[in-house]
C-alpha cells in the first residue's frame, strides 16, 4: 500500500482527490492538509465522508508530511505549491502537483500571467507535464508531475492529433470554452454565488485567461512553431464538467471520417478517450464524475471546417481523476484503478 | 385600442406575447387560438395568467379570427403559418409570423432546411424581415412581418456594422451559440426532458442548423457578397437566454475602442441594443425578461482577432417583444410601449 | 409624480424595488444609496437597468435624503434600519422599512432573535405591519410601514382565515417552507455559493428562524391566543420563490370544497390573492415575478388533515412587491399600479 | 462470480444498476432487456458506459434471460413486473423486483393504488420487504426481494425507531418529502420538461401518492397499530436525492441529545446509515451517489415537537443501491460491496 497525502484537501480539487483515492485498492491517505482556522476532521468539512474516513485535516506541516507519506498531492491555489515543491522532494518524496506552479517552462510568461515571482526556477525544468496520452513515458519516472490545467486538458487532447497530422491551418484555432463553476475552485466571491451564476451565462477574461498560454506551450511544442491561439472561458450554470467547442479551418479537403480514422489510431491504446462516430458529438453528462475525454469530429466540406467538441470532467480528468492517473502510471498500477 | 389575436397562444413564444401585450396601453387580445384537444380558457394553461385576463383558447377559426382582429400574431410551428397568412392578408389585416415560413426569400432553402413545399410562395416575396435596427422603414408599411428566428438577431446585429464597416474577412466567421431550453419550444421529446437538460451541455445541429441559412442571408445581403458562416448551436441548462460568442478577423488593425466606436455610432438612436463600454461583456441575466440587446466587443491585437459577445432573450428581442417591437413601428406606437 | 428614495438600493430588494417602480406611472426615483465603496452609477451595480435609469448609488447622507424624496425605501439589512428610521420620520417624511427592526412589537423578543438591543423602541408602536389584506385600513394613514417577512408573509396569508373561521387546532401547527437562494440576500457566504446550493436541498435553522416569531405574533394576534408553531426553512436550488406546504388538524368535519369558500369570500376582493380550485395546487413558476399570493387548499378527511399549499415571489409579494402595494395604498394610487 | 441481468435496463434505475455493478467484484451482468424499439448496443442508449460495458440491450427474453443469469433485476414500471416474477422464480432463479408489484401484501390496496388488477397474488405472500435494516434475516433467504420505493425507504428509517422506542404520538405524522426528477423515472411528459421542472418547485398527489400506502403498511407494522400518516411529495428542480422533513409530536419529554441516542443504538451496526449529531442536518449533497441515509434528530421543547429530517439518493438507496444491498445480503458478499 502506498501512503499518499494531500496539501489543499479542503478544496474542490481535494475532496476529489479523496474520492477516488478511497476507492483505490493500493494506495491509503495517510495525511490531510490545508489552510484552515482549527484543525478538524475531514468528514466536518465534507460530511459526505461520514463513515468512510476518520482522518483530521490541519495545517500542513512538513515533519508530518514526510514521515507519513510516499506521494504528496498538492491540490492548491496557484503560486503556494512552490513553496512546498522543493521541500517535498529535497526529502526524497513524490509530488503531484495540481497548481500551474510548475506547468510553463517560461517563467517570464508564468509570472505575467500568475503576477507573482516564481521561487523556485530550478524544479520547472525538472517537472513533467501530465498528459499520459502524450507523456506516459516521461511520467513513469517523474518525480515532479505538474498536472495539467482543465482547460488544456482538453483543449489540447482535442487538437494535438490534427497538429500532428498537419492538416490544419495553424493560425486559424479559436477554442470556445464553457466551464461548470467547481471549475473556479471553492472561493467565496460575489460573482460565483447562485443567484449570480444560476440562470446565467457569461464569457470571461476572453483572450486573457491563464489557461491560454499553457495550451499555446504545449500545442506549439506539438506543432515545432509558435502558435497563438484563440481562447473564450465561459462560465456554466452546471456544476461540473467542461465543454470544449474548437473551430479550425483544414488544410486540405477530408472528410469527417478520414478525420476520425487519424484521431482513432491516435488515441488507439487510451483508456480514457473516447473518439465518437460520425454524427456523434459529447455531452457533459456523460463525462461528469468520469475520467473519459469525449471527442466530437466534424467536418464541413462548403466551409472547409473542423469542428472539434470536447467533453471532460474537470474534476476529474481535469485535475483529480488525472493526477491519480499520472499515480497510476508513476507507480505501475492499473492505469485505470480507482477511476473506472 | 388595437384588436390583437394570437394563433399558437399556447407555446412559450405565445405565453410570453399575451405577457408582454396584457402591460401594453393600446393593445387589446380578443382572440386566443391554439392546436389544443378541447378549447379552455387561457388561465388554465397558464395558471399564471389568472386575475390578468380571462378569454377562452380554442382552435383557430378564420372567421373568428377576422371578425375581431385587426393584426394576427402567429406563434406557431414552422410551415403552419403559410396556411393562415395568405387568409388573413386577403381579409385586409395585417400579420407578424413568428415563424421561419416566410423568412428566406430563397425558396429552395426553405424546402431544404424545414423539409416541406413552401404553398405560399408568393406572400414571401412582399415579406419584411421583422429587424428593426435593419429595416425600420419597411416594417412601417408592412402588411407582412417575417419575425427573425431567435440565434439569427442576435448574430446579425452583432456582426452586421463588421460587415457594412467592411473591417473583417468574409470567409472567417464562427458563430459558437448557446441557447436555454425554451428556445426549442414546448416540445415533449425525451432530450428536453429536465434530467436531460439539467447539468449538461451539448452542442446539437453544427452547422446543419435551419437558423444558419437565415443568417447568411441576411448577412450576405449586408455584405454585398454571397457569405458563408459556421454556425454551432449549443443547449444550455437555463431556461431563457442565448448568448453567442462571435470569432472574427479583423482585415486591418483596430483596437477595442475604435471597433465599439464605429459599433455606437452604428446604433446611434436604437432603443434596444446596449453597446458595452471596453473590457465589459454581457451576461444572460442582464437581458433575460427584457428587449435588450446587448454587445460586448473584444480586439486582441496579436492574434488580429474580434470576438463579439451577444446576449439576448430568445423570447423577447428573439422572438415576441420584437414582435411587438414591430407592431408597435407598424401602427405607429411608442417602439418600446410594453417592452421596457 | 411622488418622489422617492431606496437606502439599501445594492441588494436584491433594492434591485426589485428599481425594476418595478420603472413601470410605476405617479412615481419618480429620485435617490439611491447604499453601503458601497465609491459612489457609482447604479447601472455599473445591476448593468441590466443601463438605457432605463441614470443616478448615482451612494453613500447614504440625510441631507440628500430628506431634499430629494418624499417617500424612503429602507431595503437594509436587518438592524441598519433603527439608525434611519426615527431622522426620516423626523423631518415629516414616510418610510416603508423592508427589514425586521420595526415588525416584532416585543422589543424582547426582537434582541434575542436578532442579537442586538433595539434603539427606537418609541418608533416600534407606531409602525404598522404592512399586510395589506390584513392591515389596509392602518396602512393608508401610517407613515411607518414595517414590510413584513417573506416566509412570513405566505405564512400568514395561508393561516389566517382558518384561525378567523376557528376551525383548526391551534397546537398543531406545522409550517415546511422552502425559498430560493435569493432569499438570503445578496451576501458572499460559503453557503451561498453556486456549487452548495445547486443540486443540493437542506433545512436550516429548525425552529430557530427569527421570521418564526414574527408568524407566532401576526397569528396570535388573528387567534386571540398565544400560539407556537413549528417553522422549518428549506434552502432551495432556485434563484426566486417560496412555496410554503402548511400541516394543520381540522377541529370539526369540513371538506376542500367547504374551506375554499370560506378562503374565497374572506380573500373576496384581494387583487393578489388566488385562491385556486379544488385539487389545483400552487407552483412556483406560477407566481415568480409577480406580486400574487396562490393558495391551495387540502382536505383529508380520514386524516383529519387540512394541507395548505401557498406560493409567493421572495422579492415582489415577500419584500419589493409587497412595498410598492404599501405605497400605492399610502397614497392613493391604484393598488396594482405598477405591479401588473 | 455472480451472473446477473437487468430487465428495465434502459430507465434510470436500470442506468444506475448498471453503474454500481460495473463496479462490484463479485458480480458479471451477463443479460440486458428493455421495452425499446430495435436491440442496441447499451453503449447507444447510455453513451457514459462507451468503454465501460459491450453488450446488447433487447427486449426481453424467457429463454435467453434463464439460461445466462443467475439472478434477475427487475427495473420496470409498475404493473410489469408481475408477469415476470412467477416465471423467473419457477425456473429456480431469484428476482429483485424494483417496482411496487410485490411490495403491498394487501392486494386491494394495491389495486387501488395502481390501478390494475394483481395477477400473481401467490408470490406476494413470499416476497420479502427489501430493507436491510429491518428485514435483513428475511432477506439472506429470500428467493424475490420486493425493493421498497424511495420515498418510502427514507420515511420509513426515519420513524421506524421513534415508533419502536414508542414515544411519539402515533395520530401526528405529517411527511413533507422532496424528490428530484429522476424520482419520476424516464417519462417523456409535459410535466418532465426542463423549462417545467427548472426554477420551479410543486407538491402533488397530496394525500394520494402510491407510497403513502406502503409507509402505512410498514410503519403499522412496526407500531403494531394501523397508523395513517400524512405525505406530501414535492417535485424538486434537481437531479437526484429525497429529502423529507417530518412532523412528529413527542408522547414524553425528551431532549434531542436522548432521541439521537436511542437513533444510534437502534442504528448501532448499520453500514449506511448515519445519524448526525446534535444540531446537524442532512443535505442532498452530501448522500447523492451514494447509498447512505442520513438522518437529523430535532427536538423542540416548548412544541413538544420531533423534527425528522431525512435524505437519501433516490436512485442508490432508494433504488437500485439498496436492491445491490439486498443482493449482497443474499449471496453472502460483503454488504458494502461495490457502494462505497
């Protein structure tokens, strides 16, 4: 049984994290943390928990973390893993980080977008991005896993494929995207309380936001050129799942099926994507509280367009469902335990 | 006091006409029709209505209908209007059709997309487009209004001052549009069943949808130039709203400013529509239970890109207040008597 | 045209009260204040109102207050009022005060369920409780009105004429009352936020809710008997509404149709009373965005059971709504004015 | 392994079956069938299980069903079930029935109720009340499991220890109970409609609901008293869960603290029920997904009054969760398999 903790278990992301890891045949939590008044245990501030684990969740603490666990989970605000990342490891730990702290290589670009200074330059080069469908190998011997962000997720599970076959227009990508509110995390502001998000739909830091350039990163890496892409956030009146709507320009002229036979070999071995037939296009209730990529492929032969739909949880192959997959592949389990 | 009837009271587009028209101070409904088993007194299919107006609502009968109507609103399913518009227009009065029938002046089209012989090709001619912002003065002397289809207004006003402003490329327009459930109509099908809807988003109709040929019309004619659009609706877990997140290229640079510049001057003296001031885009909640239009307009340098962003009512300015909106202009009314 | 003036004008009340008194045609708003950080228009608080209103929200300062209105509008929260109250009325103005401080006429009571000591005990006796199918006579003259609770206000509605008629036993009392997120005002809670009340019901404050002693006052008072009921609130995933389903034992054998009648002729004239027919219960959609009050009425004879089901709008009937009626009486303008 | 089938399986209690058993060790679903057009793949009509199950689903069987499963789910609408039941049980198999067919062993009663005549009065008297917690001794020999309704699962557990422990009076029981809309089952009926359901909240069937006999025949026996109680569903604008809040009257004093004592002895060694401690309350989501009951204990002195509050997932445990429940019981695996 491998011993793993959470740093940030009082969040959306971390109650997640619990979730599934309960669930898991070889793994036990062995310690929980986060930024709380007074320590208390977990099943108070989930008692959905009540009767399936007995755990108190306090202010982390390094001399606990390390003597209690293998694998850290760090599911915290953005710009605090930092401080904890290098610790962890310095102690011979594993860590799966599920910030954007160690995503952009370029720090300049992280710093702009996160406005703050990045301490500990050094780790970034070291950490690996945690798309298994593009990474597995590297992440089998990560130790610092930098779990990907939920819009790229599957911004990037959708594209990558059409980048790699080279047949669309690279300077033509505008990805509209819509996100149930557990997206936002568990904050408490004016703008995420239900009379405002219910009944509503808004777009947001259009252009702006901080999931942009972390898909330009990764998508330009795919594509060996600079890409800029365009990116639109909106904000659902769900409570989870992200729908992804991508409109590309193509190349040269393919059918919706040819276009599907190359995402099919793509994504041949996957366990969680699911490439659908001609016609079919995914829906968020069929990925929510699932780790599967849905995938929607069509064409328009008069408009020369690739439409590309995405559906994930992102929850779960959006964060949670991911890092335990990244788990997974670290430490040779089943790549689907506890998320099937 | 104008003598007004509906054809069709008993869907969402006529539940919310009798609404608008019960606040309006020279209008009076003397005449409820519908598809319905038995006629019933229109408190009691919407209970709502109890203590605003007593009238009964019963199968359409021409005679009926003539002898106490000046002006017929028909809310009815597409290719039913085209059997009563050419009776009531022979009797003298004057009709706005919700409906798609007389629409798209490209009668082929209208078979194609509705999949039904149009049997009143000849009315479809003297049609006016029912879009104030565009056509005011037609809408004047019109005997016939062809009420705009809910995605298509808000597309067409959004892009519209692009096009006559000739600032973007014509063959570079996606329209990603999200919509509430009574968009659909009252409908009893399974997908719109509330466990279908409620925490779910799809996408439905990419680019097959009967709305988009009505755009590019409308938004050729604007262009001069025979446009060709990409149009993907999309389902929303809300009940009223659609908000459509419009990707553009800019032909040359313009910034944010300069575009909503050009965008009030263009809506100068309109009633309806709310250009909002730059880094402001709209939200449902803002326009829903109203006429409004609102207009969000975002320029990234960089990328050479427009987004616009449009919110409106599917059932006011999507449907019935811009019907009333254009009998108002038709009788010579305050255009916005019932509609602020 | 009667000035007026909202205190408070940031909140959903406020937002309410602006929405209805637009349509009102003897009324003009003439200043809006709340607690903000810098004064703003008040299109830039609720952009909704932008193209129908153009005033400043502010910092409340009495001077401006008492120069510009004639009538004020207290729409605070909750022990704010007492500070305004007494400096208004002062100065030969009339306030109607949506908050609690002048509706409990037991200052005791008052402090312990809203834990602070009551600073206007003198202006406490004059107010009058603004229930107009109760209270109308009073209303016309007063120039205090305490706008009642909006669980109480369907409470009372529900309950009165069976205590007026005595045929309902007066120690089994059990209210089950559920109202939208609205409810609760416009605060920035964890509870309040979108992902805990979306997909989610729970009670609150079981017999412990400060609207309990207000509904134990106002029908004490109709029974000539000191009552105690039994109130538990619900918190509802809906952003508008309370549905209240009331428990209550028959004394003597009377059937559905029997208690609607008596229901009918004491609500006789009521014009936001619907009393509906026999086996037709209320709805919330019924009465959302409206300032009726519906009501339906349950028999069980082998149980002895009388099951009132009753449905308001938590902003018009319980708070906005229910003001303006309170205004329309206070000065004679048609009751429904503005509210139809 | 156990081979099972599902008969109903494309209703929402068959949806939910097959998701719990994908993830029970012991368990291989070896049959599919449903009332439906054309055989499919289970994967066209539940896309969510694409990559999870590759099965057809068929209209059911005889032969196919006996000589593949073991034991059999029934997951039908009510009256359906009775033609099955005797067959399956006469080929030496044993059945889980979902429905209300052998649940009511006054079979007038259930004529009446439902509507049609019984035709297999035999198996009534052999089939056993599903509820584990008061029929578990029953259950581990028991060749047909009449799974209790959720409405009743929930009141039932709720009052079955105030009624043991006799210190409530047993002529004041009033259930309101709240269900979400798949509690409906997958009916495609006005009614169902997203824009019916969404933002809007209803009581039906007062007094009259099928499940009120079914908590009567249950409660009775417990009491050993014919008790008639008072419940009133409600129709809740959410997906899953039940929560009923219930209106007791204590016989003696007692303070919250002893009730919930007596709660949790009676309570002491069940796996999925949990009673919350002073002063705590259920909410939806804290059991939806789950197969716990969770119960609120709330004495109020000064009423003499008992405050039950109860929730459950009306699809887990008030479903299909409870019947796997039932299933592990009977075949000796662990009761908590493939639920937690």
């Amino acid at each position: 049984m491998l011993n793993v903790g959470i740093i940030g278990a009082s969040g959306y992301a971390g109650e997640e994290l619990i979730e599934i890891l309960l669930r898991h045949g070889s793994v036990r939590i062995t310690y929980l943390a986060a930024k709380i008044d007074k320590p208390d245990n977990i099943t108070k501030i989930f008692p959905k928990f009540k009767g399936r684990i007995d755990l108190p969740c306090e202010e982390p603490q390094l001399n606990k973390l390390l003597s209690r666990c293998d694998l850290v989970f760090l599911a915290l605000p953005h710009t605090q893993s930092m401080y904890w990342v290098p610790r962890i490891l310095e102690a011979g730990k594993k860590v799966i980080d599920l910030s954007a702290d160690y995503r952009l290589k370029n720090i300049s670009v992280y710093e702009a977008f996160y406005k703050t200074a990045h301490t500990d330059k050094a780790n970034v080069k070291k950490a690996v991005y945690g798309l298994p469908e593009l990474y597995r190998q590297e992440i089998r011997s990560a130790d610092l896993i930098a779990n990907p962000g939920c819009y790229p997720t599957a911004a990037i599970l959708a594209i990558a494929p059409a980048l790699v076959g080279d047949f669309i227009e690279r300077d033509c990508i505008f990805i509209d995207a819509k996100s149930g509110a557990s997206g936002a995390g568990r904050k408490i502001i004016q703008e995420l309380t239900f009379t405002e998000v219910n009944e509503n739909l808004k777009a947001y830091k259009i252009n702006t936001h901080q999931h942009m350039p972390e898909i330009e990163q990764e998508l330009s890496k795919i594509a060996h050129h600079l890409l800029k892409i365009n990116f639109v956030p909106h904000l659902l009146a769900v409570n989870r799942g992200i729908l992804e709507t991508i409109y590309l320009k193509l190349k040269r002229p393919l059918t919706s099926k040819q276009v599907i036979d190359i995402y099919q070999r793509f994504y041949k071995k996957e366990p969680f994507i699911r490439i659908l037939e001609e016609g079919n296009n995914p829906q968020l209730k069929d990925v929510i509280y699932t780790n599967f990529c849905d995938l929607g492929i069509n064409v328009d032969k008069d408009r020369r367009a690739l439409v590309l739909v995405c559906a994930i949880d992102n929850l779960q192959k959006g964060a949670s469902g991911q890092a335990v997959q990244n788990m997974n592949i670290m430490y040779g389990f089943s790549e689907t335990e506890g998320l099937l």
